[in-house]
C-alpha cells in the first residue's frame, strides 16, 4: 500500500447542499471490529460508530453465534458522519488504506473466517455506485498488489453486545490492541493528519 490513493482523482456524491446541518452513515466490515471502531472514532466529522454485524439475520446477530462461522455475518462498524466535515469518499480511503487490507479473503491479522470478510454495505443506491467505481479506480490503478477482495453486499445492521462498544478505547493495553489495533490509529494519523481527530 502507499499514499497514491489521496492523489487519485475521485467521483463525488452528487447531493444537493443541505440547509440544516445532517447525517449520513455509512457500514464497514474488514475484520475485528474492534479495530475499525477505534480508527474511525478518530475521524474528524464522526459522530458515532457502533461495531456489530451486517449480513445475516437479526436472529443470529449475537458474537458466540456469529462466531460460529456459520450465520453469514460480517463484524462490521456502522458510522454516522456529517457529510460536511468527512466524505463517503474519504471514509473509504481511510477504510481502504488504514483501517484493513482490503486484499484478504475471509481474513485478517489472526482474524480467520467469513465474519472478517471486507465487505461495504451500501445504504442507499448513490453509495452502491460511488463504492464500486472506487474499488474499480483502486483495481485499474493497480493500488495494490493483490486485486481488492473486498465485496458490495445488502443486509441489515444490528449491534454487537455492549462490551465490544469502545473496546480499544476502554482496553487500550489489552494485547490484541495493542499489536492489532493501535497501529492503525496511529496510522490514520500519519496518513490523513488532517482529518485526525484526537
């Protein structure tokens, strides 16, 4: 990975100017959501981010189930953002260059299985697009070494139990934070400084 990606030309959202203040979100999976918790919480313009599971049923959105490798969920973050502040396309830089490799299939770190697949759940059709001519752009640049296994999906959002909300945050010494999780803040940080927030 490199830094060539805030270099590349981008295909924006075309909303029209709202005269309220407002917030959209947006719903990620790339591995322990713990770690794509943490990075985003540091996200100027973030407002929320709520770590759970997307992809499955509501019935089966619980961890010892999801878990179990076998509900067809994603450990995913859902991230309310004012648009003004952050772009959906830069939650996808920082998600595509910071928060996971995009690169793994079913996997990351010591993460292993299908709930720690990359995957982007759109939540409205102009998301849909805007995700899948910026994975295209990543692909035809060549951005990575691998090509991008990360997919576009439909599904619901549920919240994950209230321990695993601020994981990081409250368990900042924790060792998997630590050797996981850490040094992607840190990275957010080096990366995109001015949309770090402490």
């Amino acid at each position: 990975m490199n830094s060539r990606l805030i270099l590349l030309p981008l295909v924006t959202l075309a909303t029209a100017a709202p005269a309220q203040a407002r917030t959209e979100t947006a719903v990620l999976a790339g591995g322990c959501f713990w770690g794509m918790e943490a990075v985003f919480e540091h996200v100027k313009g973030v407002k929320d981010v709520v770590s759970g599971f997307a992809g499955g049923s509501a019935g089966d959105a619980s961890y010892e189930k999801v878990s179990s490798e076998g509900t067809g969920h994603a450990e995913a973050v859902k991230i309310t953002y004012d648009p003004a502040q952050v772009s959906y396309a830069q939650l996808l830089q920082i998600y595509f260059t910071v928060a996971h490799d995009p690169t793994q299939v079913n996997r990351q770190g010591p993460d292993v299985g299908t709930s720690y697949r990359s995957a982007i759940f759109p939540q409205n059709a102009d998301q849909a697009r805007f995700a899948k001519a910026f994975m295209s752009r990543l692909n035809g640049a060549h951005f990575f070494k691998a090509t991008i296994a990360t997919r576009i999906e439909s599904g619901k959002f549920f919240p994950a139990e209230a321990y695993h909300q601020d994981y990081a945050r409250k368990n900042p010494y924790a060792p998997y934070i630590l050797v996981n999780d850490k040094p992607k803040v840190a990275a957010l940080k080096r990366k995109f400084p001015a949309l770090y927030k402490g």
